[in-house]
C-alpha cells in the first residue's frame, strides 16, 4: 500500500526549487486582479493589502524523515516561511512587491527558470484598524505560497488576514518527501492558524471566531483533516516509520490537526479521493461539519473526478457542501500561471496551462464563488447566499436569460423577473461550470 500511495504522488506531483532573482514579471497586471468579465464579487475589495514575511516555530513536531529512516517517535522543530496579505491601514499604499519564483530544470531550459509575480501589496505596510477574519491558505505539492498570491491579495482587499504557509515540500526523489507531505500538510494548516492569534502584530486584529481555510491539491488533503477528517488507519499504518499513524482516528494528534473555530473551507483539487489510496474512509468523511466548497475540474488526471474529488464531496455527509465543476478543467487551474519565458517550453507550459480553460477566467470565476462563500460562512453575511446558486439549474448553460435584456457585457444576472442564470455573472460568461448545493444527510 505505501507503494501504491508513494508511486501515486510520483505521478500526481511536480517540485519545485528554491527561487533566485527573477527574470522579469511577465505581466503587467497582477493576478488578484480580475480580468474585465469576471463575475461580480471577483473585483477587488475596498482596502489596500500589505505583504509581509514571517517564520514561525512548531515545536516537537514529527521528524518525518527520521521516523521513515528508522528512528521511531523522533521529534523535531519545525520552522515555517508564512507569507501573510492582511488590509492595510489607509493611506500606506506603497511600491507593489513582486513574488519571486523558480520552475526547476527542464528539456529546453536546462538551468531552470526563475520569475516573478506581480502583486498589488504593499510589503509590511501596517495593518488596517479592525477585527477582521483569518484565512489559511495552504498551496499544493511542491508549490509555494505565492502561487496562489492571485487568491490571497485578492481575499486581503475584502478584510480577511490571509495566512499562507510555505510547506516547503522536498523536491522530487528526496527521502521521505511524498511521507512528509502526508503527514506535515495538516499540521502545518492548524498550527499556522493557532500562531497567527499569538502573533503580536495581527492578535488584536483578528476575529478569534471566524476561521476559515482554502487547500488546493495536497493543501485540500490537509484542509479536510483539519476540518475533522481523520486519515484512514489503514493507510497511516502503511507509511513508513508510523509518522501518519497519530493522525488517524483516535491518534495522539486527532486533535491538534482541527482547526477551532472554522466556520467555513474550500478543497481546491484536494487529494485522497481516489479509491487506490483510500487516505479517507467514508465514516472519517462523515466526521466532517464544517460546511465545505470544493472547486475541481471534471479532467483532473491528478486527483481524478469521480474516483477522486467527486467521491471526497459526496462523502462529506455530516456537512453542508457545495460543489464548483468546470467542465473539461484539468488539476492546475489553482496554480500560477506561466510566465512569458515559459511559452513554448511544453515542460512548463504544457503542465501550467489547462488545455482548455483560459487561467485569468478561471481564476476570477474562482474569486467570486470562494469571496461568496467565505462572506456566506465565515464573515456571516447572509446576502451572499444569493450568489451561491443553491437552486435553479445545476449547469450553466441551462440558466435563462431573456434577450430583451441587452449589454452582455456589462449587466450582470441580479436576480431580475426571467433571469435563472447566476447571479453576478454577465450574460455567456458562466459558460462550462456546473454547481450543486447538498445539505447535510446524515448525523456525525
């Protein structure tokens, strides 16, 4: 089983190295801007955003690669690069920063490729007068926390303290990486969350009740755990050197996984689901309550669909979910976008770009629905239920909008006599995605 499990996120993962200086930001518009036929809640919030850096200590966490080599209950301090978007105060808008990154080495680009992001923060800007939300967000194998910069600055301008810990996965055929990945994922996510209340700079700034989570890939494998769902015992059993085994139902650290106070998570792509790795039963998923938004592609050939996601989302009985499909979306829709040095390198190109899904819509579709939801669960803001289309037809392309209604590209659906398609979208713009509301089914 360990086998199957390790060969599994072989395939199902990429590494990335350590980032140098940057090339160059290959766009001048910075991902957390939504492109001009996003739907209504993409567009950006009311405060400047400030980017900071911070390393915060774990200590006596699982020493992963010592277990796996043979050193049974080994500990160790684990140290964290977290970036952290929070509002800023008004006026402290500075020169924005740019997100370094690097791609590793490829067939066509030998030495590897380093770039940059373009982002609208202002870096260490002072925080923003108010008691705002926290939001872990947690990226996918391999990545950083900057890849998903589209996403945190963007949810920082609508006053949410977004988190955003470097997992700082090993790369590719290193000892013990795909088992730390199991294990660290969800302790990273609770332990970022418990730091942040404790850090002077952003505890009185922070509502300790309104907590939430976005996962994508392995971060959505870890925001399931840390949502309640305990791992397969089964499966921790088969990871070497017994590191998983405290997070299986009943272990040692069941409950220093859970995230308090979570009213609210979004599994992008999460992992697991696939019945071949079973990292989850279906009575760990009932667990779950938190009330849950899981975003896929109905092509992920790296978690799977139906023998994957699907499976995860209709396990959650015990929560209410919903579920965001984007028609023939492959796995990398979440993650960052080629830079311009990357275009006609099929190494980098081919696995960043979706063959079919143009990523800035993507990414702003994504916007809307997780401001929604988020604004809906963890804020408590009622009226955003209207955006989350919890009836009325589950595929898009079935909403109805009367002709007699004009300016496609400006208008958008606001609930007018006639107009079943979703709210906030201009009219052909949510072409492709599909949606379901479930309630919850079954007592935990």
């Amino acid at each position: 089983m360990r086998l199957t499990i390790v060969a599994g996120l072989l395939a199902a993962a990429v590494a990335w190295l350590a980032p140098t200086e940057p090339s160059q930001a290959w766009a001048e518009r910075a991902p957390s801007v939504p492109i001009a036929s996003a739907p209504e809640l993409a567009r950006l919030g009311a405060f400047a955003v400030s980017a900071r850096e911070v390393v915060w200590t774990n200590p006596e966490q699982p020493d992963v690669a010592a277990q796996v080599a043979g050193t049974p209950g080994a500990v160790t301090d684990r140290a964290l690069r977290v970036r952290i978007w929070h509002p800023a105060a008004a006026g402290e808008a500075g020169e924005p920063v740019s997100y370094p990154g690097m791609f590793p080495p490829a067939l066509g680009a030998p030495a590897g490729l380093a770039f940059a992001t373009p982002g609208i923060a202002a870096l260490d800007a002072p925080i923003a007068e108010g008691s705002f939300p926290l939001i872990v967000l947690s990226h996918g194998f391999g990545g950083r926390p900057e890849y998903m910069s589209w996403l945190g600055e963007n949810l920082a301008s609508k006053g949410y303290v977004v988190v955003a810990p470097d997992h700082a996965d090993r790369p590719l055929g290193a000892p013990a990486a795909f088992e730390e990945a199991l294990v660290y994922r969800a302790l990273d996510q609770a332990f970022v969350a418990r730091a942040a209340l404790a850090d002077p700079l952003l505890a009185g700034h922070i509502d300790a009740n309104r907590v939430g989570l976005v996962g994508y890939s392995m971060g959505g494998y870890g925001a399931l755990r840390t949502a309640g769902a305990p791992f397969n015992p089964q499966v921790a059993a088969a990871v070497a050197g017994g590191a998983m085994v405290p997070l299986a139902a009943g272990g040692a650290l069941d409950q220093g996984a859970l995230i308090p106070a979570q009213r609210g998570f979004v599994a992008l792509a999460p992992w697991g689901g696939q019945a071949r790795y079973g990292a989850f039963r279906a009575l760990d998923l009932a667990r779950v309550q938190v009330p849950a938004l899981v975003v896929a592609g109905d092509r992920d050939d790296i978690s799977g669909f139906e023998d994957g996601v699907l499976r995860l989302f209709e396990g959650l009985t015990s929560a209410e979910r919903r579920l965001l499909v984007f028609e023939n979306g492959g796995h990398t829709l979440p993650s960052v976008a080629s830079p311009e040095d990357a275009i006609g390198v099929f190494a980098y190109e081919g696995f960043l770009e979706d063959p079919v899904w143009n990523k800035n819509r993507a990414q702003a579709i994504m916007q809307h629905f997780i401001t929604a939801f988020l604004d809906l669960t963890v804020k408590g803001d009622p009226s955003r239920a209207a955006y989350l289309p919890d009836a009325g037809p589950e595929a898009a392309r079935d909403g109805v909008w009367p002709q007699t209604v004009e300016a496609p590209g400006e208008a958008v659906a606001a609930g007018q006599p006639g107009v079943t398609l979703w709210r906030g979208f201009a009219r052909r713009t949510a072409e492709g995605l599909r949606f379901r509301h479930i309630a919850p089914s079954t007592a935990p």
